[in-house]
C-alpha cells in the first residue's frame, strides 16, 4: 500500500471562556497563552509531591529536575509553566502551572483513494480507532476528520503520572513490601496530587500489580521527629506555609544558605570562631537535613597535635564535620556540624554526642599515629613486596625499585639532588603499610610525609613523599620543588611505560588506570614548571629498553596537550600544525609564538594570502603536475632573470631575507621568526596585485609557481599553516 | 546526657531488644552455632529472606572478623563482637518508625538526639547479596545498618526484607558514654566487658595472626568445599549451607594471616558466592517442594 502523507494536523481551538478565578498577573506572565489568541483557556495549579523514605542526599536535586522534566513532557497538552521543583531528604515535588483541560480538537488527515482496496481503508481506520462514518470525500482521497473531545487535566494527569512514576529514572531503585514491581529510590510512602486544590485522584497500581497500594492524596508529612504523622494540604501556598510550620525547609536553595548563615552565625558566637569553606560539604548537609539546626561542639586539646589532614579526614568525610578557624586563621579546636532536629534541651546531649564520636574517631586516629610511628619507614619496603600493583606488572615494591631509578635519571634534568630523588622514590609507597593509610587511604603520601619527617629524612624528601601523586585532579596543585617534581614525574612515567607496554592503554571505552589523569599530569608539572625536559629519552628510560613503545607515549602526551589547550580555549590547531616536539615546553612557546602572531592584522592577512598561494599549488599537484617543476623549498630553481615583475623581485627578496628563520627557531627565537616572516606579507600582497601565477607560457607558470611553493615552505618551517583554522 | 535514668547494661540492652522485636512478632532465636562474620550470614536472614513465606525473626550472633583483632589494646576494635540482627519479611511498612522506637527503648530518645538516615548501599559479594538503605546516624554514630533486601545468593527476592544489624558494643559503648569497650559495664552489678572477653581478645588475636595453621585451614577450606557439593548433590540445603559458612569463615582467617595474595582473595570469594548460590538454589527448590 503507498505511505500516505499525512496533512499537518490542525488543532482547532476550543470555544472561547473565561475564568474569573484566574489571577490577572498570571495570565500576563503566562505567555504560552498566547498561542491560543482571543482564547485564554484557565490556568491551573498543579502540585505533585512524591513523599519517600529518605532519599541518597546526592540523588536529590537530580530527581527533582529529572521530575519537572518528565512532568512537563507527560503534561505538555496542558501547556506546563511556572514549574518549581523541590527536592529534599524525604521528598521531591513540583509546582506548576498548567491549562484547565486540553481543548477539543480535530485532526484531518488524508487516507487511501477512493476506489483503492477495501483492506487499506479498514487498516486507516484501524490505525486511528476510527469508523467509516468519520471518513470524508476529498477529491480521490478518504479524509478523516476525527474530533477528540475535550479532556480534562485530571483526566489527563490520572492517564500519564502513573507510568511516568512507574519508570522514573531513579540511579537505583529498589523493591519493598509485597511483591509489587512498583520500584522507587527507596520506599514511596505518599503521593500528594492537587489539581487546583482538588485531588486528582489515580492509583499506581497496574494489573496484578498493587502498585503497594498508593493511590493519590491530599496528605503530606512534615518533620518526622518534631511534627510526626500527616497533614491535610489545600493547595501550593498551604502546602509550603504548612510544611514551614511542620519544620521542613522545603526549598533546597533556601535550606542551602540556611545552613551556611547558620554555621557562620554559631561559629562566630563561640569565641568568634570562623567556619572554613566547604562547598562539597554544604551541598551534602543541605541533602541531609529537613530543618537545619547549626551546632558547635569542641575537640579535645590533646588531639590537635594530630596532622590536620588526619583530622580532616575524620570530620569531614566520616562525620560531615565543617573544620573552624580562630581570628589568626589558626587551626582552632571546634568543629561545626548541622543537626536535623532543634532538640527539646537545645542541642547539649547532640553536641555531647558527636564530641564523643569525634574523640572515638580521633582516639582510634591517635591509635594508629603512634604506632606507625614506631617503625621507621625504611623498615617497611619489604613489606612492599607483598603489596600487588597490578598482576601483570608485580609488587609495589618492583615499582618502588623502578621508580627510584628513574626519579635519580631525572634529577639532574631538573636541578634536583639525583640522591635524594632516589631516596624520596624508595621511601614513597611505603606508607601503603601503615596502619594510618590501611585506614584512611586518601591520607597516601601524606602520611608518609609526615612518618619520613619523623624519621628525620631530608625536607626535600619529606615534601617528595607528600606531593608525588600530585596532581591529582584538575584542580590540584603541581609540584614544584625540584625533587618533588622529579618523583611526581617519574610516578607517572612509570604507570604510562609499564601499562603501554602491557597494551593496556585508555580506549573510548575505559581508563581503568586512569592513564589519563596521568599524562594530564605530567603535562601539568612540565608546563607550570616551564621545564625542558626531552621527553623521549624519558620514556626511553622509563620503559627500561622496550623503546618500541616510546612513539605511542609520546604521540598519547601531546593529543592530551592539544585536548587540554582546546578545553581551555587556546589554540589547540596551532598545536597541531607545529607538530610533534618532545620538548613540551619547547612546543608550547611555539605555539603561542603563532597563535600571537596570528591575532596580529599582518598574521592574519598573512595566513589569508598563504592559503591563496596554497590553492595554486593545490590546484597543480592535484592536476597531476610533475612535483619537480613547482617544488622549491629555499629557492631552487628561482632564477631572477625570469623575473618580469619587479614584484617577483622584491618578494624574493623578502624570501632570501627569511633564510635566518630556522637558526631563530632553533634558537628558540619564535616571535622574533614570526617578525621575520611578516615581512613576507607586502611584498606578498603586491604579487598577488600584479601577477598573473597562470601565464600562458608553461616555463615562466611552473617557475611562479617555484616562487610561491617557496614562500609555502618557507612559512611552512614555523607550522603548517594549511591545518590552522581561520 | 539529659536522660536521667541510668543506661541499659550490655545484657540488659539485649534483653531489651528481644522484648521490643518480640513483641513486632519476631521469632526470638538463639545464636548459631557455627562462626561467621556478620549475622547475615545466620541461615534465619540469608535462606528464610528467600521465597514467599513470610517470616520475621530477632537474634543476637557472634560474629567474628579475625583481621580486627587487635589483641585487645584497642579501644573500638574487637575480632568477635555481637551483632543484633533483625529480619521481618516482607518488609514493613513502618520499618523506620519501629527502628526509631527500638533505639527508645534501649534509652535512646529521638527527640533528644539526632537521628538519620544515611546512604549505605549495602552487598555481600560473598552471598552474592545486596541492598539498599542506611546507615542510622544517632548524633554522628553509625548505630546501626538498615537494608532492604534486593537479592541474596545472586536470586532477586520475591518478597524485599527488611534487615537491620545493630552493632550491639558500639551503641551500647554510646548508650553507657564510654570510651573504651572493654569497660562497659555488662551486667549492672559490677561485671565489665573486658571481665569476660579480654582474654579471649588476646588469645584470639595471637591465633589469628601468629599461631593459626595456614596449612591446615587451606585443606579446611577445601574440604568445607566439597562437603557442601555432597550435601547439595543430596538436596540436604541447610547442612550444605553449614559448611559454606564455614568456608566463608575458613577464608576470614587465612585472609588474617595475610596468606592470600589479592588475585587469590578473588578467587576465594567466588568460590564461596558459588557455594551460597547454589545452597540458596537448593534452600529455594525444597521451600517450593513444600509449597505444592
């Protein structure tokens, strides 16, 4: 059967009310009612609240957009606006603004021809849950008018929610209760639903299904220790006063700066303490607290000799601890915490609480302090042996052994100390041992710091230990001590060396060894650190001898360069069209040499008048022309008794004078080379002016063509300008 | 504290917990008599949570974890504690609110303290199990993990459980407010922790880290192994499951003495998960022979 086209549906508006309990400033806010002119169909208030058990704080603020968005699809006949999402431990909810119905409408479209086979026009019908008698006479063809009828928006909700919450795409979801296959982040207790104030009632079961028994309601929850129980909701404005009655701060945003005024507020009353600033943290409590309540509590004197990251490992990854500072920014010995319940004896036995949580924390820290610091960190690399790095590449200490190989290879590059390099490389993992790391690994390598400094290892060394893994995310800070540098970099040519030369490099798929992170990271020391180090003797080494493998490292280092200056805006074709150098830093002030260059009027202009002179060259390699007859990389076969123009003169001229530009690149001279080549740009210029590459006469063609692959390979020596964008 | 009655003891603690969950209609059961590391692992949370009958059970459990053995000089960390495990099936709808009532009981008011629930997805590669839920927070203490079962012996469950584990020496070291577990005061009438198992700490330890024959627990292992095959191959699911957990067990304490290389340790745990499933298998098929 042909396809048939389909006319454009038209939707024909509803018949023309009013609704005179609609707020004016509504409906001039609302401008999607203007697609229906000389029609304002009545604005509704909607609002959903999925009340739940407690939702992961991370999984929050995702839900709420994730339930807006999916609310505005479901509902999108009923023109959704205004949306406001909430979200929060126990709930995620939305209020909109939706129409009153969705308005009659008439779809007409075109069917089969009239006389055409009976079953063709059975399958129209069929395909639109049609009958005959809807069908028209058009010319040759069936046409179908086919009106639905005005549909309520609650009838519209009550067909849609309940698959849109049955499929909600929740990180995880689980099961509970009977044996219903409704699944939801944790346990879904109520579904508040009001359509104006009225309930829009449905159920969540399907089927066998039970859908645990929820169906919609008018109910809510507050607090659960300091309102327990539910709460009757007549509409938005109700349901937020209530809730703020009920001790729930609804909005997140709200709940946010609550709790940051909050801290400040009590950390400023207790000895004019100050709060240090934790984002990260702040969002987390914000997930975790329905009504925040800021508190103080205080840390043991004898504990703040424990090294702060120690400390800080404790309070803010295991109890959410915020860490204050005294007037001098000194370390002071409180911590600040939200509390979730404004309890009936404000707050002492809470404090008394976490105070004594934090002790057991710190006493259990102290424990492990003491006694690994009764070893000396030399003592334990044997212990390394039995620590597996990776099956295929053996025991941590194998990678000890390499490392401190290659830390004294680099040190002198560096300006380091080649003995103390070597000495932080062996000392660096040892601390995988301690009983401080075994615990706590973020602490790796500062812990080590510390037990090397207690050994009375040399400060240099002391400082290698702690900042080896570094950089360890965009964020962090790169080394830039000489020996620090020389064990970081070696920590990381390592891992690259060994894990290419197992075939295990990153793909689209994985980075299992974030082999990423480690390139970045070299890349990182070198550039800040502005270091001239050849790289490819590095790797060389690194690889002790498989050199088969140095090309693939390389190249993998500097595609991580070009991807790094794109992700920063710069230049990242120009990179590209300079090429491979394995001198990173070498590479890098070529690069900003052109790409400053190139924001010059004459670099522009040049690269504009490089591309033209590139296209006749093009034009006559790609004809087939033999590449003897136009190549000339220094002027061969430039003969000035051919000249006819003196504008051939004078840009051969600027040409010869371009002859010192490699010895300025090799002397790393690159803007001073790029003034060189600007010159080219009148004389260029003027060429274009006054004549013509394509003479009749082959002979005098081929040699201004000899001419301008000159000027091409000239330019050519600084980067291919033809893989520069612009 | 505020509260101006006197803390439970650690046996009074107990007691009191098996009231509470009595009267929700658990079971009271003693603990079982074969070693392992969580209560989990009591064929009353890890079988009964499979199938369709409904069973809702309280008990205590030993539970032992020999690399935490710390010869008894540490504060917080023993190698044999007790676990209270509580398993209600399916799992109810006020879960969170008995919970909350539980901790009352043992003299924890929550309108005192600072209770919540905190992320914790919890799995047992071992059992193949997992889950989701909390942590419950009272004033910054883990005092408890609360789970809903999602699937155990790598079966989805028919009907998700509600599981909560109290790690009964830490809330009763927070209850009594103090530091050091082996001062708790066990019996009210002058009977402390470490009365009654220091000495078992120390001596533990030592055999957990010094003295247990590797040897000999490899070939245990192995056996405990093949045992469990036997006793599948006769559909006998509970005596199979008895020598799973040894093995698990077997495993725990040759982990301890540091013989297992990381490759291994893998390889240990699959093998164990392999025997849970297929005891879970077993357990299953005779609950549904029963059943028609």
């Amino acid at each position: 059967m042909r396809r048939l086209a389909a006319v454009p549906a038209t939707v024909i508006a509803s018949a023309e009310r009013s609704n005179p309990a609609l707020p004016s400033e509504d409906s001039l806010q609302d401008t999607r009612a203007s697609a229906f002119p000389g029609s304002e169909p009545p604005r509704s208030e909607f609002l959903l609240e999925l009340f739940s058990e407690e939702i992961p704080a991370r999984m929050q603020a995702r839900g709420a957009e994730d339930l807006a968005r999916l609310v505005t699809e479901a509902l999108a006949p009923l023109s959704p606006s205004h949306i406001e999402p909430f979200s929060g431990p126990r709930r995620i909810a939305l209020i909109a603004r939706i129409n009153a119905s969705v308005p009659e409408s008439t779809v007409v479209e075109r069917g089969p021809r009239l006389f055409g086979p009976e079953t063709a026009v059975a399958g129209f019908l069929r395909k639109h849950a049609a009958v005959q008698e809807q069908l028209h006479q058009e010319g040759e063809f069936w046409v179908l008018h086919k009106t639905s009828p005005e549909q309520p928006a609650t009838a519209l909700i009550a067909e849609r929610l309940p698959a849109l919450l049955r499929r909600f795409p929740w990180p995880k979801s689980m099961r509970w209760g009977g044996t219903s296959g409704l699944t939801w982040v944790r346990p879904l207790k109520r579904v508040l639903c009001l359509l104006d104030g009225v309930v829009v009632p449905f159920r969540l079961a399907i089927g066998a299904d039970d859908g645990h028994r929820l169906a919609t309601s008018n109910l809510s929850e507050g607090h659960r220790m300091m309102a327990p129980g539910a709460f009757a909701v007549k509409n938005a404005a109700d349901w937020r006063r209530k809730l703020a009655e009920r001790f729930v701060v609804l909005d997140a945003g709200e709940r946010r700066a609550l709790i940051e005024q909050g801290l400040n507020e009590a950390a400023a009353r207790e000895r004019n303490l100050a709060i240090l600033p934790d984002a990260g943290l702040l969002d987390e409590v914000t997930g975790l607290v329905e009504w925040p309540v800021a508190l103080i509590g205080r840390i043991d004197d004898e504990f703040m000799d424990l090294p702060p990251e120690v400390m800080q490992v404790s309070m803010r990854v295991n109890q959410r601890y915020f860490a204050t500072r005294d007037a001098f920014g000194g370390a002071a010995p409180f911590f600040a915490f939200v509390a979730n319940i404004q309890a009936v004896d404000g707050g002492e036995t809470i404090i008394a609480g976490n105070e004594r949580v934090l002790r057991a924390r710190f006493a259990d820290a102290r424990h492990f302090w003491d006694l690994d610091r009764k070893q000396r960190l030399e003592t334990r690399l044997h212990a390394l042996d039995r620590v597996t790095f990776h099956v295929e590449l053996g025991s941590q200490g194998e990678r000890v052994a390499r490392l401190s190989r290659l830390a004294e290879y680099l040190a002198p590059k560096l300006g380091a100390n080649p003995e103390l390099a070597r000495r932080a490389a062996l000392l660096a993992k040892a601390d995988l041992t301690t009983g401080m790391v075994g615990e706590f690994p973020e602490l790796q390598g500062i812990m080590g710091s510390y037990y090397a400094l207690h050994d009375g290892e040399p400060a240099e060394v002391t400082a290698a230990i702690r900042d080896h893994y570094a950089p360890k995310g965009p964020s962090d800070d790169v080394p830039a001590a000489p020996v620090s540098i020389a064990v970081a970099l070696a920590d990381k040519l390592d891992v690259l060396a060994q894990f290419f030369a197992i075939g295990e490099k990153p793909t689209g798929a994985g980075d299992p060894y974030a082999l990423r992170r480690a390139g970045l990271g070299v890349i990182r020391i070198i550039r800040e650190n502005k270091l001239r180090l050849p790289l490819r003797d590095a790797i060389g080494f690194a690889l002790e001898g498989r050199h088969e493998f140095t090309a693939d490292i390389l190249d993998f280092l500097i595609e991580r360069l070009r991807i790094q200056l794109r992700a920063e805006g710069a230049r990242h074709d120009v990179l590209a069209a300079i090429g491979s150098d394995d001198d990173l830093t070498r590479l890098l002030a070529r690069t900003e040499a052109v790409a400053a260059f190139l924001k010059t009027e004459d670099g522009g202009h040049l690269q504009a008048t490089y591309k033209r002179a590139g296209n006749f060259l093009r034009t006559e390699e790609q004809r087939g022309a033999n590449p003897s007859n136009i190549t000339s990389t220094d002027g061969e076969g430039v003969v000035r008794d051919w000249f006819t123009h003196p504008e051939e003169h004078l840009l051969a001229d600027a040409l010869v004078a371009c002859r010192n530009v490699p010895q300025l690149i090799a002397d790393e001279r690159f803007s001073e080379a790029m003034t060189q080549m600007a010159r080219l740009r009148v004389p260029l210029d003027a060429f274009f002016d006054k004549v013509t590459v394509n003479d009749p006469d082959e002979a005098i063609r081929y040699h201004r063509l000899r001419l301008l692959n000159w000027v091409r390979s000239t330019i050519n020596q600084m980067a291919d300008f033809s893989r520069i964008e612009g | 504290m505020a509260n101006a009655i006197p803390p439970p003891s650690f046996q009074e603690m107990i007691l009191r917990l098996h009231g509470f969950w009595a009267r929700q209609g658990c079971v009271i059961l003693q603990p079982y008599d074969i070693e392992m590391g969580a209560g989990t692992f009591h064929p009353a949370t890890t079988l009964r949570a499979l199938g369709e009958k409904p069973w809702n059970a309280a008990y205590v459990q030993p539970s032992r974890r020999p690399a935490d053995g710390r010869y008894g000089e540490n504060p917080n960390r023993l190698q044999h504690y007790y676990q209270y495990q509580v398993i209600m099936k399916p799992s109810p709808a006020d879960a969170q609110d008995l919970l909350l009532a539980s901790y009352r009981e043992i003299g924890l008011d929550p309108a005192l303290h600072d209770f919540r629930f905190v992320e914790d997805d919890w799995e047992s590669p071992t059992l193949g199990a997992w889950g989701l839920g909390w942590e419950v927070w009272c004033d910054g203490m883990e005092v408890g993990q609360f789970t809903y079962f999602q699937q155990v012996g790598g079966i989805p469950v028919v009907l998700p459980s509600f599981e909560m584990t109290y790690g009964l020496e830490r809330l009763a070291m927070y209850v009594q407010e103090v530091e050091n577990v082996f001062e708790l005061d066990y019996n009210g009438a002058g009977v402390t922790y470490g009365d009654v198992f220091l000495r078992a700490e120390q001596e533990y330890s030592a055999h957990n880290f010094e003295y247990s024959n590797p040897e000999m627990l490899t070939r245990h292992f192995a056996d405990a192994e093949a045992e469990c095959g036997s006793l599948l191959r006769a559909k006998l699911a509970l005596p199979a499951y008895d020598q799973c957990i040894k093995a698990s067990h077997l495993f725990n304490l040759l982990d301890a003495r540091g013989v297992i290389s990381v490759t291994e340790r893998a390889s240990h745990i699959a093998r164990v998960r392999a025997l849970a499933k297929s005891c879970c298998e077993a357990w299953l098929a005779g609950e549904l022979a029963c059943a028609v």
